[in-house]
C-alpha cells in the first residue's frame, strides 16, 4: 500500500517542482497526471485504513514511516502543495 503511493509522489514532484528543471526533463503533463493518481491512492487507502491505527500491523512500522515522508515530502513541495480541483 505504502510503495504504492510513494512512486507517484515521487513522479510528481519530478515532473512538476521547479528544483528538478536543470535536473530531469520535466513533463509536467505526466506529473498532474500522477497527481490524481496519488489523490485516487490516498483516497484509497483513507478507506481501507478505515477504524485502523496503523498501516501494516497493529504497531507503527516502516510502512507508516514511507507514508508519512511521502505525504510530507509532496505537501512541502511548492507547486504540489494545492490540490487542483
């Protein structure tokens, strides 16, 4: 669940955050595009954690460690942090 969400996030912030721009080449079609791919992942995993504490186990793991950077790392990202509607 939690690599699931972690390689989009990734993708996006890629293909969209102007740090990358000398870096990678960017296309930023393909990084919105895997913004709503992680928007459908967390979606996803909001219900299936549903009445659940944790990710993986009944204790905190390293899969609650991955989703927890993943999820901070793309809201600190300055053009990933607003949601598009």
């Amino acid at each position: 669940m939690e690599l699931e969400l972690f390689a989009p996030i990734a993708r996006t912030i890629q293909n969209t955050n102007p740090i990358f721009q000398r870096r990678f080449k960017q296309f930023p079609e393909y990084g919105e595009a895997q913004r709503a791919v992680v928007y459908q992942r967390l979606e996803r995993m909001d219900h299936e954690l549903d009445g659940r504490e944790f990710i993986a186990s009944d204790r905190f793991t390293i899969a609650d460690i991955l989703v927890n950077y993943s999820v901070q790392a793309m809201a600190g990202s300055p053009r990933v942090s607003a949601r598009s509607s």
